[in-house]
C-alpha cells in the first residue's frame, strides 16, 4: 500500500524537530451536494529544524515518531 503524502502550510514551528502542517481539503457533501472545506493539522518530524511557520510543504507517511507524530517533511513545495 502506498504511503500518503499531503500538501500543506506550517502553522507551528515550536516545538524542536516538529511542526504542525495544516492540511485543507474541499469535498462534495454525499446528500446536499455542497462542497465543503475540511482543516487538520498533522504534527511532522523536521530533523533539522529549518521550516518556519507560513512555509508550504509536502509530508509523507513514516514510522511513528512519537504517540501523535507520524509523518515527516518530505520537501519544501515551491
């Protein structure tokens, strides 16, 4: 199977080698047919502490880091 990898903004960059990402997703409502805006924030594993908040990047799916912490910067989305 292959491992997700999500496109986002940084929204949290205090923590030492983790950043928070938020994800937004847009989707048609099964019965109503409106689309509707979804947010998550998904904490990443930033090994050398170099993205700042406001930074868009891609995370992919990794081993656990720690209880919530299951993703890891992938690269910086230009």
């Amino acid at each position: 199977m292959p491992k997700k990898i999500l496109h986002g903004v940084v929204v949290n960059d205090k923590e030492n080698k983790t950043i928070k990402v938020m994800i937004e997703r847009k989707y048609q409502h099964p019965l109503f047919k409106k689309v509707v805006k979804s947010k998550k924030k998904y904490s990443a594993h930033d090994e050398d502490n170099k993205f700042k908040v406001g930074d868009k990047v891609s995370i992919i799916e990794s081993r656990p880091y720690s209880k919530n912490k299951k993703f890891e910067v992938l690269k910086e989305k230009q």
